[in-house]
C-alpha cells in the first residue's frame, strides 16, 4: 500500500533531521559533507535541496527542533515548584542548566550563532520571550514581583541566560562555570521579587 505523500514527505525531513543532527553533534557543520550525510540517511542531495534549501537551512532546522525539545524540558518544570516564583526561576535556570548537555553546547551554542548568527534573531527566541512576559505578568499581578515592565524584564532574563549558557558552552570547565553562573543569576533574579 501506496503511503500518502505528505507522510512521505515528513519522513524524508525527519531521515535529514536525524542524520544532521548526529553529524553536526560529532563532528561539527563545517566538517559534515552534504554526500556524506545523505548517504547515510539513505537519501539525495537533491532531497536536502528541496527540502531544506541548502546545509543551513538544515542547521536552522536541527536547531529549531533541539530547542522544541529544550522549550517541552522547560515547560514542565514549573509544575513540580511548591510556588510560582520557584517554578518560574528553575524554568530560567533550566536553559542554563541545558548548555552542559554536549549537543546542545556544540549544535545550538557554538555551530548556531557560527552559521546562522546572532540568536536574537532567530525565530524561536520570540517565542520564549512571549512566554517569560506572561509569566511575570502574571507573578506582578499576584503581588510577587515588584511592579516592572514584563517584556523588559523578560528581555533582560532571556539575555543574561543566553549569556551564561554561552559562556558555560565555551568553558574550559563547564561544570564549575554551570555552578557560579546559577548562584549569580538566581540571586539577580531574586532581585525582582516584591520586598514587603
């Protein structure tokens, strides 16, 4: 039985996906060739061509699925916080926490602004600054923040753990720089909340 196109076509973009993913997480973008890579998903050039555009248009969706998988981790975690404000700080220091994670440091840390620029303009950045906005909305409304701008304020939690998470990434040590970046930006952050 003949399979229906567009499910043909999802599986050929996640077969490039997998093996980009694998590729770039090993042995990096600038040493993966295109032949290769096909290759070993069992596929054309012709079928990253047309899918993806070229090799970048192929990084940018290997990121964009990476960081789906970072969004879903952080999402979930301030469900387990006894409170709000808990919840909403271990969901910032989740991200920092995600540059230790091999492939996330090499892929989306350093291959990333690399080849596709400045994370600040990459399109799933919108999204996590929408949602760290609400959140604080939604602690200012509750008398747990001081009152402060939320887009601001989101901007400026969202650079200091971009921030951190590329200094942990280029570390000589990782973990001891994982640490001291988390105790200073959970104490900067505890500077939002409302003094009574």
């Amino acid at each position: 039985m003949r399979r229906p196109r567009t499910q043909m076509i999802a599986e050929t973009r996640a077969k490039l996906i997998a093996a980009a993913r694998t590729a770039f997480g090993t042995i990096g973008y600038a040493e993966t060739s295109m032949d290769d890579l096909t290759a070993s998903a069992g596929l054309t050039r012709g079928a990253l061509y047309h899918h993806f555009g070229d090799k970048k248009g192929l990084l940018a969706a290997v990121i964009a699925e990476i960081d789906g998988e970072m969004n879903a981790h952080m999402r979930a975690i301030p469900a387990k916080a006894p409170d709000p404000w808990t919840g909403f700080r271990d969901e910032c220091t989740a991200y920092i926490e995600l540059a230790l994670d091999p492939e996330i440091q090499r892929i989306v840390l350093r291959e990333g602004p690399a080849v596709l620029g400045d994370p600040w303009d990459w399109p799933t950045l919108s999204e996590c600054l929408r949602s760290m906005t609400e959140s604080l909305t939604r602690l200012a409304e509750a008398g747990i923040v001081a009152p402060v701008d939320a887009e601001a304020a989101a901007r400026l939690i969202a650079g200091a753990t971009q921030y951190a998470a590329q200094w942990i990434a280029h570390a000589p040590d990782p973990q001891a720089t994982s640490r001291k970046a988390i105790e200073a930006f959970n104490l900067m952050l505890d500077g939002l909340l409302k003094r009574s």
